[in-house]
C-alpha cells in the first residue's frame, strides 16, 4: 500500500480552495521548518538553507500518528498545534484531508520531538534543539520509523484533486 498524507486545514479555506480553479487551489508550501535567524531569533542557530524553506507540514499515514500519542505532552501538544492551525488559517475549526503519496512531492520526514522536548523543559540550550529537529530531516524513501514525533514535509504543492477530506 502506498504511504498516505494527513494534512489539516481550516474549514473556511476548505472552502474557498474548492471554489478556485487550476493551481490557485493546490496545497503549497507555506511554513519554514525553522525561521530564519534575525535580531528577533538571536538564538536560530547557522542552518543549511533548506532548513529555511517553505514546506506543507502533513502527518504519515495517520492523522494523529500513534508516536506522536506516546510523547509524554501529547494532549497538549496536539492541543496547541490545533490552535495554531485554526489562528494561522483564520478558521473556526479544521478539516483533515488525506492524500497518496507520490515520487514528485519531495517529501521528508523529521521528528518534531527534538524541538518539543526544548518546549516542555526536557532540555534547555534551544539552539542544539532546533539544529537536532532540522537535522533530523531524511527523504521520505530513507525513513525506516523510529521518530518519537515524526512529521511528514513536501516540497511541492499538492493538487487539489489529490485531496480527500475525512471526517475524523
């Protein structure tokens, strides 16, 4: 079976993605997995470029994966991360929307645990965290489990008619 993406996004632009027509609607690639360091983020640590770019930020064949459900702060977590997403997409709720896999998406895995245990106190020094969670980037084809948190990113957009909503 083909590997499977979990993306979530805001119900009104669900919405409006259904009514755009061509590219215009296709998930792009819209959040940096680690912002650039500035003034502001003294403490961004030197990073490769890639690690400043733009991805689509999706789960791996599950919604809400099983790993991330063992992570000792998981309720909150996935609380803060569905707050986020809601104030990031302007929306009153959020719709998961599943998806195949393909070769084009250039698709990586990273374990968000690493950035994580800076969040919830586990470790202290923020910059070795986001260095760990950067570097803790493989091509999808390379990934063989083992991440406390993994999460899928894309480098590519994904066509609207790829995009199934679920009713989790």
């Amino acid at each position: 079976m083909a590997n499977q993406g979990f993306h979530y996004i805001g119900k009104e632009r669900w919405t409006k993605l259904s009514t755009l027509e061509g590219s215009e609607h296709d998930i792009r690639p819209r959040r940096r997995l680690v912002r650039c360091r500035s003034i502001a983020n003294k403490d961004i640590p030197e990073l490769p470029i890639w690690a400043h770019d733009c991805y689509v930020f999706s789960f791996l064949n599950a919604p809400a994966p099983n790993a991330w459900k063992a992570y000792p702060q998981y309720e909150e977590e996935w609380r803060i991360l569905r707050e986020d997403l809601e104030f990031t997409c302007k929306s009153n709720g959020l719709i998961s929307l599943q998806f195949t896999l393909l070769d084009t998406d250039d698709a990586y895995v990273v374990d968000r645990a690493w950035y994580a245990d800076f969040l919830w106190g586990v470790t202290t020094d923020k910059p070795a965290a986001i260095k760990a969670y950067a570097f803790s980037r493989v091509p999808l084809s390379q990934y063989a489990g083992g991440y406390r948190m993994p999460e899928l990113l894309l480098r590519n957009p994904i066509a609207f008619e790829r995009l199934t909503p679920r009713a989790d």
